[in-house]
C-alpha cells in the first residue's frame, strides 16, 4: 500500500528515485499514466491489470468509456526499478503536468501520484478547506 507524501528530484535524463518504501510493490513492473487531475499515477502491474479488467468490461459504444480507455491507455508507460531505485518518466509525460526538476510523490493507497509542486499546492490548499471537504466526500459511505 502507497501512503505518505515526499519530495523528489527528476535528473536530467527523467529518473526519479522512488521512495524505498514503495519499491518492493514494484518489484514486478510498473505503469505510469497520466492522472486525472494534472498529475501522473504510477499503478504497479498488478494495480494495473486490475483496472485494465475493468475498463475493458465498458461498452465499446459508450463514448465516455472509449474517452477513458484513450485517456488511460495513450498515456500509459510501463516502467522498471533500476538498480538505484529510479524510474524514468518519459519525457512527452513529464511535459503534459509540467513536471521538471522537482516532484512531490503522494501514496494513494493502490497506486501514488507525482505531482508538480506547484499543482501539489494548489490541491493540498483546496484539500484543507473544512467546507470544501465536507462537501466533496459527503457521498461516500466509508464506515470504520
């Protein structure tokens, strides 16, 4: 499980180090997809799998389903812990969020986000408003 929140460096070439406690669910592969909110998600290939099952089970004549396989699917890149444990991001997805020499890396349970840190600003501020958040998960039905 992917949880807490760090800060990275991308070097020159698009590696980023991946946090060491992340990277044995990795150790089988990994995808990196362009996120829904002007971020990337990086599912390991179980992860992924999962959530390929389920979009592959929407109707072909739904145009917001074959909208969500494109979204997925066009920006999807498998990717492999090197030695160091770096990923590299390719550089077409690192230039969709503006994502250059700084990242912030947020665990999101099944699969973590790598934010800009400007867009990560932008998030946690909206995140930490009381009436903002009262209202967004009011729907959800999470017991304890």
């Amino acid at each position: 499980m992917f949880f807490s929140r760090y800060e990275h460096t991308i070097d020159e070439k698009g590696r980023m180090t991946i946090p060491s406690r992340y990277r044995e669910e990795l150790a089988d592969g990994a995808f990196v997809t362009l996120g829904f909110d002007k971020n990337l998600i990086v599912l390991p290939d179980t992860a992924f799998q999962k959530l390929s099952t389920r979009i592959s089970d929407t109707s072909l004549t739904d145009s917001e389903a074959r909208s969500l396989k494109r979204h997925v699917y066009a920006n999807a890149e498998p990717v492999e812990l090197d030695k160091a444990g770096r990923i590299l991001i390719p550089l077409w997805l690192r230039e969709e969020i503006g994502l250059t020499a700084n990242a912030v890396v947020i665990g999101a349970g099944e699969y973590f986000e790598i934010w800009t840190p400007e867009e990560w600003k932008k998030e946690k501020t909206e995140n930490q408003n009381p009436d903002s958040i009262s209202k967004r998960y009011a729907n959800f039905n999470i017991p304890l």
